[in-house]
C-alpha cells in the first residue's frame, strides 16, 4: 500500500512539470464512472461531465438556475402541457458540428433509453420535438411546473457524433456495459477532453471556441484531474503543491490546510444527506421493530462530534433543507436510546439479536467508512452483529442499487431541489423507469400515485399538501435511516478565487484567481 501511495504521488508530482498559472490541478477522493453523459446520475461522474457537455440550463456557484445551451423558457399559455425552450446561436461542439435542436431532441430521448440513470428525471415527459432549428417543444403528461428543474444535469450530445460512433442508448454500468462514449467525449462544454486514465488522471484543455467565452471568466487553460483516494496522500498533495484544489479536505485536516500559508478552505453545508438502507422484505430488517430499533440505535450526536469532528448536521429525514418539502419537524431525529432499541428487538423476536451484512463505500461521501465504522459498534450494543464490507464506490453502487444489500449506505443529492426527485428514485416502486434507487422492497401503492401526481400538480400549495403525506409514510416505514447533511470543505491555494457550490460541482468556467 506505501508503494501504491508513492506511486500515486510521483504520479501527480509528474503531472505539474509543464502547468502554468491558469491550469487547475484538481483532486478529489473518487474518479467519474463513465464518460457516458446518460450511464450514471452519480456526483462525482457529474462533476467531470460539467465540464465538458453542456445542459439546456445550468445551476451557477450559488445554486440559482441560469441559461445554459437554452436562453430561455416557458410552459405555453394556450397548452402548459408544453415547455417551449428557445436555443442558443451559433454554438458549436468540440468536433465543429452546429448544436441545434435536433441534438436536444436525440439528447432528451437518450436519457429516457434503458440503461439511463437519468430517466427518472423526464419520467413525466410524453414527447420531445424540434419546433424549429433552434425551438424545442418538451409536452408532458399533464402540466409540469417543475419541469425545468429536472434539466440541470441533463447533458447535450451530438446526433450525430453518437450516430457515428454506435453510441445512440448509455451503456449499462450496473451490466458492466462500455461503449464509444465510457472514454470519449463530444460536447459542447467550456473543456476539452485531451486523455483520460480511469481512477489516475484526466487531462482537459480550454475549448478555443466556447460560445461561453464572453460571458464567464474562463481564466482557466487547463485542467488536471487527479483521484486520490487516501485522504492522507490527497492533503499531502495540497500542502506541497503538487494539486491546487481538493473537494473533500478530511475534517481531521481541517485546521492543518487553514492554517497554512498560502492555502484556504471554503465550507458551506451541501445539498446532500448520508443515510442508511434496509431491506424491507426479507431477513430481519422486514421487521418494522427491527428497523426502529436500528434507527434509535444510531448515535448521530457522537457520529458529529467524533467522527465528523462537528462538519456535519444530523437529520431525521432523508432531505437536506436546501429541498422543498422539508421542514423542522420532519428535520427532527430520534433520541439516541438502547434500552429501547432493545425493547424493540425483543418484541421483534430478536432478543439475541442477528448477523448482517453493512455494504459500505470508501471513497464518496465525507468519512464514509468511519461513520460505517461507528455503526457496526453501535449496532452490537443491541445485538446486531455487523459485518463491514466496504469497497470503492463503483463496486459498492451496483451491490447497493442492485438489491443484494440488506443494510447499505447511499449519500443522495437532489439537484431539482424538490422533494418528488427522492421519491421518485428512493420510494416509488422500483419498475423501468422508476424507483431504480429503491431496492429496499418498499412498495406502497397509493404512495406511487401519489409521486406521479406531483408531476402534473399545478397547485403549489395541494402539491405541497401531497408532499407531506408521502413524506409521512416513508417515516412511518422507516426504510432509511437519517444520518446526517453533509458539510462540504474545498480546499485550495489562497490565489484562487471560487465558490462552494452546493451540489459539489466545480464549473471552472467561474474561476478566477487573485
């Protein structure tokens, strides 16, 4: 492990030999899955795809939606089943090729294809069509006001570069499925891909004809991007200089980076809540006693204090406040109790309690496996006897969404900023175009109906009201277990000036340095 370590840091260290003042050597604990813009709805794999494909709209270093590839739009006065979204001019993707709206309609129908994480995103959409050469008609199954904000992480491709290169539906990572578009790229995005070695390095260059050019600081040449998984080796890059950001600066070395000349970290509280699942239909865990007992065995005060070294604000509800939906009461988390817990295991049949399984990621949330750590101890002071199977976070997001976890972690983000974007991956019932982050078996019929409603709800405030009553079942069956909303700390060399943004993506088209 020293000599991978090593072997990592030469690595970097080589990689600056030839950097100038505008490149940005970028690292962060885990690297894209996929090049594939529609294969995965994963943060990290979104934050390397900003970079290059554009959206329709986008979500600027505050959070706030912008115009992106559409300049404008609007749901139609004499039809609000319809989004009519005006294009922007004269833009161009890397290859040369004009972006028109025949791209957007192409993009749009390859993200509700097989194989797409995104689809739950558009699963109200009924059609996408070209108005004209710059207009795109979006009509969905009744009246979506929401719409728009399922479009920020909604990437545009070339018709026919995907065309040309076989790559017309996402290749299915869950499948272990590759295609043209896994290590290549086309898009139309402020950045260039140059060379890419998976979980080692990614090279990118500015694109000399960003219709962006004008409009953002784009003080950034080029990008080196680097995965680091040891949180040792990453702060050891970013104190010697060898990289000039990190996303995640472990909260141990918060203090060490801050305090350092010529470094800073920036901390804002991040879109995103770490939880744990349950399996609700076999073994133990389909015990609703067993998963309250497990919930109020979980201790989130100690897990801030000690483990997140107070970086982080334990929740009761899988739904950072940034969402709407939530509220204070629902914020609210248990009393941390054993006696209880094991009350509860007792009248669950459970007294002498049982063995499981906990699937862990060690490379994508803030301390992931420590807090896991912390876990497997707190569940044996009622009896659950846990075994820690922690694994890199493309091998541990099939186990987790595949069904063949009964106790895992998932950290999730909701860049619609909407309560029916959580539903709709982690509570519907999992079919094919819902529900493909609920492998729990929780499955409630009613509370399906209730989730499409919230597609076609034009009353904000009926909407709202629905919201709640879905909100009140998913606690009430206790599928997930509330830990805490993550803190987000970035931290980078002092000259640079750049805002935490609360989805975690870095658009480096908005970097400037002092």
């Amino acid at each position: 492990m020293f000599h991978k370590l090593l072997l990592t840091a030469a690595a970097i260290a080589a990689s600056t030999v030839t950097v100038s003042a505008e490149t940005i050597r970028w690292a962060r604990a885990g690297d894209s899955i996929t090049m594939d813009p529609h294969a995965q709805n994963e943060g990290a794999t979104h934050a390397l795809a900003h970079q290059i494909y554009d959206t329709l709209l986008q979500r600027d270093m505050s959070g706030s939606i912008i115009p992106s590839l559409a300049l404008n739009w609007e749901a139609l006065a004499d039809n609000p089943n319809i989004w009519r979204l005006k294009l922007r001019e004269g833009v161009t993707f890397h290859d040369g090729s004009a972006f028109d709206s025949e791209d957007v309609v192409f993009s749009l129908n390859r993200a509700m294809a097989d194989g797409s994480e995104m689809k739950e995103l558009l699963s109200s959409v009924k059609d996408v069509r070209a108005f004209d050469a710059l207009t795109v008609d979006i009509e969905t199954n009744g009246a979506n006001p929401l719409l728009v904000n399922n479009l920020t992480n909604m990437f545009m491709m070339d018709k026919g570069w995907a065309t040309a290169n076989d790559v017309l539906t996402p290749h299915d990572v869950a499948k272990n499925e590759t295609n043209f578009a896994t290590m290549n790229t086309n898009g139309t995005g402020a950045f260039v891909l140059v060379s890419r070695s998976v979980d080692e390095k990614t090279v990118l260059t500015a694109n000399p004809n960003y219709w962006g050019k004008d409009i953002y600081p784009n003080k950034v040449t080029d990008i080196i991007y680097t995965p680091i998984q040891s949180a040792a080796t990453r702060v050891a890059a970013l104190l010697s200089g060898e990289v000039d950001i990190i996303q995640d600066v472990p909260v141990q070395d918060l203090n060490r980076v801050s305090s350092t000349d010529g470094l800073a970290v920036a901390t804002a509280a991040q879109n995103r809540v770490v939880f744990f699942g349950l399996d609700t239909v076999e073994g133990p865990t389909s015990n609703l006693k067993v998963r309250q007992a497990m919930n109020i065995a979980i201790n989130r005060d100690a897990i801030k204090k000690i483990v997140m070294r107070e970086q982080s604000d334990p929740t009761g509800v899988i739904m950072p406040p940034f969402v709407n939906g939530w509220t204070e009461e629902l914020n609210q988390y248990p009393d941390y109790n054993v006696d209880a817990a094991k009350a509860l295991m007792s009248e669950a049949g459970f007294a002498n309690g049982f063995d499981i399984t906990l699937n862990c990621p060690n490379d994508r949330y803030v301390n992931d496996e420590a807090i896991c750590q912390a876990a497997v101890g707190m569940m044996a002071r009622i009896g659950v006897n846990v075994t820690l199977d922690a694994k890199p976070k493309a091998q541990h997001f099939p186990i987790a969404k595949g069904g063949d976890a009964d106790f895992y972690m998932l950290g999730w983000g909701v860049p619609t900023f909407d309560s029916h974007y959580i539903f709709n991956y982690l509570v519907h019932t999992q079919t094919d175009k819902r529900g493909s982050w609920n492998p729990t078996g929780y499955s409630n019929a009613d509370v399906d109906a209730m989730i499409v409603s919230l597609e076609s709800e034009t009353n904000l405030a009926a909407r709202d009201a629905t919201i709640a009553k879905i909100w009140a079942a998913v606690q009430d069956a206790q599928m997930y277990l509330p830990i805490h909303n993550q803190v987000l700390n970035w931290g980078m060399k002092s000259n640079i000036n750049f805002d935490v943004q609360p989805e975690d993506q870095p658009h480096f088209q908005f970097l400037t340095f002092n």
